[in-house]
C-alpha cells in the first residue's frame, strides 16, 4: 500500500513539474479573439496553442540588417515558421482537452525556400 501510494504521488509531481516541450512548425491560423494559434507540426498533424499575455516572442533575422527583435501576438503571421517551448497544463474541467500554453516563441525571418 505504501509503496503504491509512494509510487502514485511522485507520478503525480513528475506531471505537476514537467518541463516544456518543444513544438516546430508552420503557423495555420492565427485567430486574435482568443489568442490562439493552429500551428502544421513537422511531427504531423495540427496543434492548437494558446498564446498568454507573459508569453516571450522572439523574432529571429527580423530587424535592420538581420538583427533580432522582440515580437508582439500581431506579429505572428500566417506561413511564418516557429519554434515554441509549450506546457500542458490541466483542463479548468473534466473531461476536456486542454490547450497547451505557449511559453516562449520564436519565429524565424530568413528567406523561404517556397
């Protein structure tokens, strides 16, 4: 029983305090209402991922002369590609998926290749 108990609660604050995960892509929607991005992952399939207020947007090659900048939500454009660190965090109620949360984003501004 303890050792089922003991096997349970590290579970529990393994997901409780897991790290980010890392998602590549090419933005599909942006919708501004919610602050939600559809994202084509190179892993297959589209991912939802919800963009909050505190979240750091980097812009790679964007400004004079090649130099980085610092980006706002209304910088994220259609056909941009990104890299996101995002977290699953829990559904506010059962039985629905959670939106996964954008915690840092950097979108590239190099020539495209098509």
């Amino acid at each position: 029983m303890k050792k089922t108990f003991f096997l349970a609660a590290s579970l529990a604050s393994t997901i409780l305090l897991a790290d980010s995960v890392k998602l590549e892509g090419t933005i599909a929607q942006v919708y501004d209402n919610n602050k939600t991005l559809l994202v084509d992952s190179v892993y297959g399939g589209q991912i939802a991922i919800k963009v909050l207020p505190n979240t750091e947007i980097e812009m790679d090659d964007c400004g004079i002369f090649g130099t980085d900048k610092d980006g706002t939500f209304k910088d994220l454009k259609v056909g941009d590609f990104l890299e996101s660190k995002i977290f699953y965090g829990m559904p506010i109620t059962p039985n629905t998926p959670a939106i996964p949360v954008a915690r840092k984003i950097e979108i590239q501004c190099y020539k495209k290749a098509y």
